[in-house]
C-alpha cells in the first residue's frame, strides 16, 4: 500500500512539472475559458452571433484570411446564420470566381450560391509575400486546429463523458484577439511583429486586427448597439462564427446523439425486463426439478 501511494505521487509529481515545464517553454498564459452557448450537450449555436460573427470575418478578417471549405449556400442551412436565399444570392454576385471556359482559358464570373468563398490571394505564395513570408490560415476549422495544454488536472475533467468542454479552439482565438498589449518593460519586439500575451513567445506577426468601435452592429428599435461594439465583442462574435464554419451540423450532431442515448435507455430498460421475465421462468423450473433431483439420489 505505502508503495502504491509512493508511485502515485511520484506520478502526479511528475505531471505537473511537465505541465510547468510545458507552460515555460511557451511562454504564455492560458487563455481564459468564455462561456458559449454552443458549449455543452445541449449547446446551440446563438444564429444572431454568428450573423454578427460573419460580419466581423467579411469587414475585417476575409482581406487576409480565406474560407475555402464554407460554400455562400451553406449560411442559409438549418443551424447556421440563417440567411434567406435572396440575401445568399445577393452576397454570392459580390465576389468572383476564376474557372475554365470551353476553350481552356481562365475567365471570370460572379459567384454563385454553390461556390466556395474565393481566396483573397491568387495562391499560397502570393500570401505570404503579402503578409511577412507567412500566408494566414485558412479560416475554415482554424477553431479546430487550434488548441492549448489545460494541464493536470484540468485536462481530466475536459474529457469527461457529457460535461467535457472541447471549446479551446474558440478560447484560444478569443484570448489571441484580445491579448494584444504594449510590451513589459526591457522585451524588445522586431520590426513586423506584435506583442501578444496569450501568444506562445509573446511575438506575433499578425497586426492587432481589432479596435473599439471599428464595427457597427445592427441597432435595436431606441438606435443602440444590440451588443457592445468592443474588441471583446468582436472577438467572441467571430470565435463563434469560426466554430460554426469548423462544424456546421454540430447542432444535428448533437440532437441525434441525444436521441440515440435516450433510445439506449430504454432499450437497456426493456432487455432488463424481458431478461427477468424469462430467467423467472427458467428458474422457477430448475426449482421445480430439486425435489425430484434429491429422490434420484
């Protein structure tokens, strides 16, 4: 028993100093957990958010960042911004798209409905000469593909059955938003980079894209701001939308979940039924033999 305990120890010891250890080496904080109202089992994605999150990507974001696996029809689908088609088409006849005409040669047309977002940049190369020699993500499951070390024993409680959280990716994009600051005194910051507190290094190339007031949201009836138009806000907003854009049938995902687990329960209750019901029979049977068993012998 005293070796057990000594090796749990020694194991949980270990742990947290590879989690300090993996935190200096970044260099870093964690970024704050947000509240979302797609988090949980029975989270749903808030359709004026993401209209307003879509907002923040097409003013502010899209000169950079591209949406190549988002179609302009997919907005209008059940779970999503909720676009009608009208406002689909109207959207889609603002861009160009490049294809091939009968005769091989490249021209273009306006978008359609059917049509992936265009690229702000002809190809990977011309984005990063743009951009410091390094092109910007593509926006499409970025809040998929980005995460961060939770650490012992937060990452425990993270991969519980129905109440683990799987929003990192949105925190950390939030937290990067917003994590732009002047730098402490005596960090040197090189020209083409950023100082960013929840950035690992602290060093980004990305210029703060964000400012208090450089969105207007849709008003309410008295003329005020649904929402604050802060960077805060503008942060959360596109977070949700980049959520949204990495898993568009989250909320039918979820919904059939529900249903299945709900029918298991009562499969589960009815196979316990029927089980007791024949084994009664089967043994009030084996009783019924006993008697007889003893005479044999």
């Amino acid at each position: 028993m005293k070796t057990t305990r000594l090796l749990a120890a020694s194991l949980v010891a270990a742990t947290l100093s590879v989690t300090v250890a993996s935190a200096e080496e970044h260099g870093a904080p964690q970024p704050p957990r947000e509240k979302w109202s797609f988090a949980g089992m029975f989270g749903r994605f808030d359709q004026a958010q993401l209209q307003r999150g879509f907002q923040v990507y097409r003013e502010v974001c899209s000169s950079c960042h591209g949406m190549s696996l988002v179609r302009f029809r997919n907005l209008s689908e059940p779970g999503g911004p909720g676009f009608s088609a009208n406002q689909i088409k109207a959207l889609a006849a603002e861009y160009k798209v490049k294809e091939l005409n009968d005769s091989g040669e490249e021209v273009e047309r306006p978008a359609r409905a059917a049509d992936a977002f265009p690229s702000p940049f002809p190809n990977d190369k011309a984005a990063a000469a743009a951009n410091g020699g390094k092109a910007p993500p593509d926006f499409s499951v970025l809040a998929k593909a980005r995460t961060y070390e939770r650490g012992f024993p937060k990452f425990l409680t993270d991969a519980m059955p129905l109440v683990g959280y799987t929003e990192h990716g949105v925190d950390y994009i939030h937290a990067i938003l917003t994590g732009y600051e002047d730098p402490p005194a005596g960090k040197e910051v090189p020209a083409g980079t950023y100082y960013n507190k929840y950035y690992p290094g602290h060093l980004i190339a990305m210029p703060k894209p964000l400012s208090d007031g450089q969105l207007t949201y849709a008003k309410n009836d008295k003329g005020e701001p649904v929402v604050p138009e802060t960077v805060d806000q503008y942060a959360k907003d596109v977070g949700a939308f980049m959520a949204w854009t990495a898993e568009p049938h989250m909320m039918a995902r979820k919904a059939l979940g529900l249903r299945v687990i709900l029918f298991l329960i009562v499969l589960s209750g009815l196979l316990y039924y029927v089980k007791k019901r024949i084994w009664a029979k089967v043994g009030g049977e084996v009783h019924g033999l006993q008697p007889e068993l003893h005479k044999t012998y």
